[in-house]
C-alpha cells in the first residue's frame, strides 16, 4: 500500500516526492518528475527553473503523458463499450447548432494552435470558447458547458493519437497537408449526414474513463485518470532494487525534440 501526499512536513520522511523544487533528499528517497503538460520553453508548471543546478541527478523516474515515461500517465483512458448506446440522431442533427467549436483556455501555445485556428477561420466559421473568444464556459460550469457539446473531436499533433483513440472516431490535423484541406472535410461532413453520423456513431461505441480532482477550493474540477499509473508507481516503490535508475539532466529529457514544427503552417503548404 502506498500513501500519496502533495509536499509539506512530511517530505522528508516519505519514500516519495513528486510535487515542489528541489528539497534535500535522502540517500534512500526515490524523486519522481511528475508532468502532465507539454513542454514549456523555460519553466515547469510549478515555476522552477530547468536550469537550477539542484535538478541535476535528483530524479530517479518519470511520470507523465509521455511514451517515453518511466510510467505513462493520461488524462484519460478510451475504451470499447460492452453495449451499444442508442441515440436519436436524426434529433442530434436538428439540434445541431454550430460548425466548429474551439474550446481553449490557454492561446499562447507553442504548438502554434491559435495560429492554425486563424487560418482554419478563413475557410468555415470556428467559435472561440474560453480565452480569447466571445463565448465562455466558466471552470465551474465544466460538466454543463462539456453536455452542450455532441461533437466529433479535431485533435492537433502528429499520428500518436492513433495509439489512444481509435481510428475513424476523429479527425487529426496531421492527416491534412493544411487548414484549407480540414476545413474542406468537415464542410464535406457537415453536407453528408450519412458521414457525419458515421462518425458519431462509430465514437458512441466507446466511453472515457477519467477521474475528478477538485480544486481551488471547490470551484472547478480537473479531469485525470492517475489510478493506473500510480499503482505501477507504487509497484515500483515496493519494488525499488528492480528499478534503479538516476537522471542525470532532467533538463535534456524534458526538452528533448518530442514537439513538431507544424509543416501545414510553415511550409509551402502554409499558402494552400
């Protein structure tokens, strides 16, 4: 059985830090980077920096959406329902109100989506909820803004996604040599309801599986699903003498090149 706490007094007496900068650790202390962002040109989501010499050989695993993680972690899992649902699609349809629908909390990305947005805009209609839109979806109104929303997914990134969600049940702008390209497929959608339904349907065959965190003082939920990952991380824990392992520059593994130029916005392409 493994006790999970997030810092504070009992840090040094634990077997397992994953939250904070670097504190002074025990010989016998297992540190584990724990990031479920995407890299960031500087700094971590807690502030502290990459360069801090502290970092240097702390680290013994990882832990984070990535592949090459010690230990993966998502913010949810897809999986195959054991029984179909049945839903009125021709209702669906009728109260279909929108073309596209971009819902967005942070613009200022490196993966240049409020870029590729733009640009998408120049061929069909996308309504901007959150930051920077007209339209918004208060953090403590997730679950009623998320209900509203009865729509096939555009993921950004490269074919990966494929290893996560089945093929058919999305639309991936890297399948498209650029905007214009997307936007020509979801207008073909929107003008094929057979099509379009096909879609709906073939994602209604599965469910996501997530867990609630609530934070700020009860305001708003963050959506993860640790139960996995945290249980090989507990398994490693009892386990310690089979995983020995130092990371000597936190630094490289985390910048390391795991993010893609956008060739549809950067290319020849970026005119079509």
């Amino acid at each position: 059985m493994c006790h999970r706490n997030r810092g504070g007094s009992s840090v040094g007496k634990r077997e397992q830090y994953v939250f904070g900068s670097p504190p002074i650790r025990r010989p016998d202390q297992v540190t584990v980077l724990y990031q479920i962002e995407a890299p960031t040109t500087q700094h971590w989501h807690t502030g502290a920096s990459l360069d801090t010499p502290g970092w240097a050989d702390f680290f013994n695993w990882t832990l984070s959406y990535r592949f090459d993680s010690d230990i993966s972690s998502y913010y949810g899992l897809i999986r195959k329902r054991r029984h179909p649902i049945s839903r009125n699609y021709t209702t669906i349809l009728a109260e279909k109100a929108g073309l596209v629908a971009w819902v967005v909390s942070n613009m200022n990305s490196m993966s240049d989506r409020n870029r590729y947005v733009r640009k998408l805009q120049q061929y069909l209609p996308v309504d901007v909820v959150g930051s920077g839109g007209i339209k918004r979806c208060p953090r403590q109104h997730d679950r009623e803004c998320s209900a509203k929303l009865d729509l096939i997914v555009v993921a950004r990134g490269i074919n990966e996604y494929s290893n996560i969600a089945p093929k058919g049940t999305f639309l991936n702008t890297a399948d498209f040599d650029s905007p214009k390209e997307l936007a020509e497929r979801i207008l073909y959608l929107d003008s094929h309801d057979d099509e379009y339904l096909k879609m709906l349907q073939a994602k209604d065959e599965y469910f996501s599986l997530y867990e609630d965190y609530l934070l700020a003082d009860d305001v708003f939920s963050e959506f993860r699903y640790e139960a996995l990952s945290f249980c090989h991380l507990c398994h490693r824990l009892w386990n310690v003498e089979k995983y020995p392992n130092i990371i000597p520059d936190i630094k490289e593994w985390f910048r390391r090149a795991k993010c893609y130029d956008g060739h549809e916005l950067y290319s020849s392409h970026q005119n079509k």
